[in-house]
C-alpha cells in the first residue's frame, strides 16, 4: 500500500515537474477560434543541450541559444481551429539532426488562431515587429545576420519577409513554405515574401488554387506537381478536412522529407509545368551542372541562382503521393525513320538484374516522332534502378479503332538526371508494334555520344 502511494506521489512529481519545466506550444480550443485571440508571441528554443525540452526566450533571457551558431526560426501560419500544427515536433528534431544550431519556434497561436483569416493576416506585420527586437537582441549579444534563417509556413511566409525587410535583405536565408495567397495575392514586395527580403529566399508552393501564392517570391520558387494539387491529396470536400489543408501542407511535407536521408527531391528549372513534362527543361542533370535540389540543401545552388537577371528561377518535378516523395527522372532520347511522322506516348518498364521493376507511362502531349529527328520524353520512376538490365517499351497512338502504327527507332537512349555520371544505354534498330511489348538488353552507349 504504501509502495502504491509512493509510486503514485512519485509520479504525480514527475509529471508536475514536466509540465514546469517543459512548455509546449500553445493550444487553443475551437472555442477560442470562434470568439478570437489577442495577439501573443512565445519564443520556445530548442537546442542540442535541450533538444526535446523547450525553453522559453526572449529579448532579456536567451537561455541556452549559442549567438555564434545558426539560429532557424520556425513561424507557422493562420489556426483556424486553435490546434498545434501537427508538423511543428518532426520539424524541430529534423532541423537539430541535421545540423548543431538554435531552433526557436516561434508561437503565435494567440493571434493566429481565429476562423477569420484577416484577422490573423492583419496581425503579421506586428509578429514581425515583435520578431525584430529580439533579433535585434541577439545581435548586440554578436550574432550575425548571415546566421539567421527563418522557416515560414503560409501566413509565416511573408512574416518572415517583414522581418528580413526592416534587416534591408541582410538575412541569411527565408524558405516560404506555400506562402498565403489570399490578402497577399498581387500585393507589392513590401506587403508580401519577395526575393529581396534575404540574402537567399526559396519558396515551395503546393496549393496555388487555393491557400497559396501562385507567382514567384523567391530566388527559387519550386512547384512541385505543377503547385496547383498534390497526388495524394483528397480532391473534393468528401475528404473531410483534409480536402482543404493537405495540398497547403504538403509544402511543409516535402521540407520534412529533404532533412531526412531517404532520396532527393531534385527540381527543373522551367518556365511552366506543362515544358517540364513535355520533356523540354534541360538546363541541368549534366555531369557539369547538376540539378537543384527542394528544401533544406537548396541553398547549395544560392550562388548559380542569384548570377541570373532578375535573380528569380522557377522549378517544376513530380513526386509520389507519399513519403520519400522523390521520383526518379530519366530522359530516353529517340531517333526514328518512319518515312511518315507518328504521333504517340511510349511506356517504359525497367527490369534489375535481381528482378526489380519499375514503370513510367509518359502521359503527356503525344511525342512526334520524325524521321532523323531526335525526341526527348521525360520518364519518371518511383524506383531508381542502378543496374538495368532489360528495358521493355510499348508505343501507343491513342486510337482503338483503325490501323495499327510501327515506330522504327533508330536509336533509344535511357540517361539519368539524377545520376548523370551513369553510363547511359543505349539500344539501335528496333521496331515497336502499336500496344505490343518489345523487351531488350540495353548496351552502354558510345561515350561522348551527344
Ligand atoms: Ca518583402
Ligand atoms: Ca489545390
């Protein structure tokens, strides 16, 4: 009995002790959101010393936060039910896995959590204000500017780009992570997220239909599945909530998953979704230049982005509906000699030496093939295949009724862009019947073959 006691007293202490010593991130009933909260902001910092405990900072108190490292703000965006993003714990230990710095969540969930948005959207500019004089702060204490980083989500978005305002651009690097559209939409650079706001500012814009921002606002803006919907996603209200927060959250998805070590998200620099997937962005995946990468490791190409004039680039890529989210792209170039132009989409099969396979239908516009000329597809696998071992095609006009086409290929080469150091394979003298599989070996290609 008194072991019982005890037990119970001792676990009462530890869970009163936890709840003193650890504060978490302010959460608010849907009863708060209806009648609407006065604007509060809490610094909670997180650091190697206290990576799972937060401390709570501010202008007079910096606690365990070491001014000579990094410092990543994190800011989220409008609450309409009160509730803690769900996102925000995965975020701060992926950030402190990846390198030794100050995260400091910033937490305005008083202010933010209202279920009307221009209220929230009303208070960013003084979030920003409030964001400055600790900065301010930090720097009197020797940080420097070049060490600030700052994660906004949504409405975080363009408080991050108040903030690198009033520093004039001086910031280290701002990522908009789906920045809000509405109220923001078409507003000049000093009422939104802009590329000036930063010495690197990167943007992903998941949900531009709706939630978010759809032109550029950054020195590189990916789009990824085009930025309108995501694959995945519920497409009609029948999803239940989902249908209106998962595109907008995909954003904060695809950063998450950049952190962790499974694959890379690589992205095209193009100049609208639809070149991309017809197979015309081929600025990068050379063995010269390389592809910029979405998310925490983009800013490995700030200085190739910010030489361009205006330094402003756009990227385009798919990704798969779920976690690792990264998609294998592959250009097969092929040369044809039907006398007569075709017109059709190929599908390609991989197939490993162990027996792995992976498929891509490539479904955009029909490719048109001509005699002598050389046609790029871009392929898109969910698996990355290194050691190829058979390579199976089908050609497809599109029509189920009247004669069914050949294409004679003269050449078809598969090459990697993630992977451009890859010997490239090669086949010659094929000829596809229309909705028959042809399987083949492939050959390495001749090198310096273009
Ligand atoms: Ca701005
Ligand atoms: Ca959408």
């Amino acid at each position: 009995m008194l072991r019982l006691f005890l037990l119970i007293s001792l676990t009462c202490l530890v869970r009163s002790d936890a709840a003193e010593t650890c504060p978490s991130f302010t959460r608010l009933s849907f009863h708060s959101a209806v009648v609407g909260t006065g604007l509060q902001v809490r610094l909670m910092l997180y650091t190697k010393r206290n990576q799972t405990c937060a401390q709570i900072i501010n202008s007079t108190t910096l606690g365990n936060l070491n001014v000579t490292k990094k410092t990543t703000f994190i800011i989220h965006g409008f609450r309409p039910t009160g509730s803690a993003p769900v996102w925000m714990g995965d975020l701060v230990e992926a950030l402190l896995s990846a390198e030794h710095m100050n995260v400091v969540v910033v937490d305005w969930n008083r202010g933010a959590t209202t279920v009307i948005y221009t209220h929230a959207a009303n208070k960013t500019k003084k979030v920003a204000i409030i964001l400055k004089e600790f900065i301010d702060q930090m720097l009197a204490e020797g940080a420097s500017l070049d060490n600030i980083y700052m994660i906004g989500v949504s409405l975080g978005a363009h408080i991050s780009g108040f903030v690198g305002e009033m520093y004039d651009g001086q910031l280290g690097r701002i990522t908009g992570l789906d920045p809000a559209g509405p109220l923001f939409n078409g507003r000049p650079p000093q009422d939104r997220l802009d590329p000036s706001d930063a010495q690197f500012v990167d943007v992903i814009h998941s949900d531009t239909d709706a939630l978010g921002y759809k032109e550029p606002l950054g020195n590189i803006d990916f789009y990824p599945n085009g930025g309108l919907d995501q694959p995945g996603c519920p497409q009609t209200i029948f999803g239940g909530i989902k249908y209106f927060k998962c595109d907008h959250q995909r954003s904060v998805y695809l950063y998450l998953a950049s952190l962790r070590e499974d694959c890379e998200i690589t992205a095209y620099p193009c100049d609208s979704y639809r070149d991309y997937r017809n197979g015309k962005c081929t600025s990068c995946g050379t063995p010269e230049q390389s592809c910029p990468v979405l998310g925490y490791y983009a800013d490995n190409w700030k200085d190739y982005l910010k030489q361009k004039d205006p330094p402003m680039t756009k990227a385009f890529f798919d990704t798969a509906e779920k976690e690792p989210f990264c998609m294998y792209h592959y250009f097969v170039d092929i040369i044809s000699w039907n006398k007569n132009i075709r017109r059709g989409s190929i599908t390609i099969k991989l197939r490993d030496r162990d027996g792995n396979t992976t498929e891509s239908k490539i479904d955009h516009e029909p490719a048109t093939f001509q005699k002598y000329h050389q046609v790029s597809l871009l392929a898109r696998f969910n698996q990355d295949l290194d050691k190829v071992a058979t390579i199976s095609l089908v050609f497809s006009t599109g029509s189920v009724i009247g004669p069914k086409y050949k294409l004679r290929i003269l050449r078809i080469r598969l090459r990697s862009l993630v992977h451009p150091e890859r010997p490239q394979l090669c086949r010659y003298d094929l000829v596809l019947m229309e909705n028959v599989q042809t399987v083949f070996k492939p050959i390495l290609c001749p090198k310096l073959q273009m």
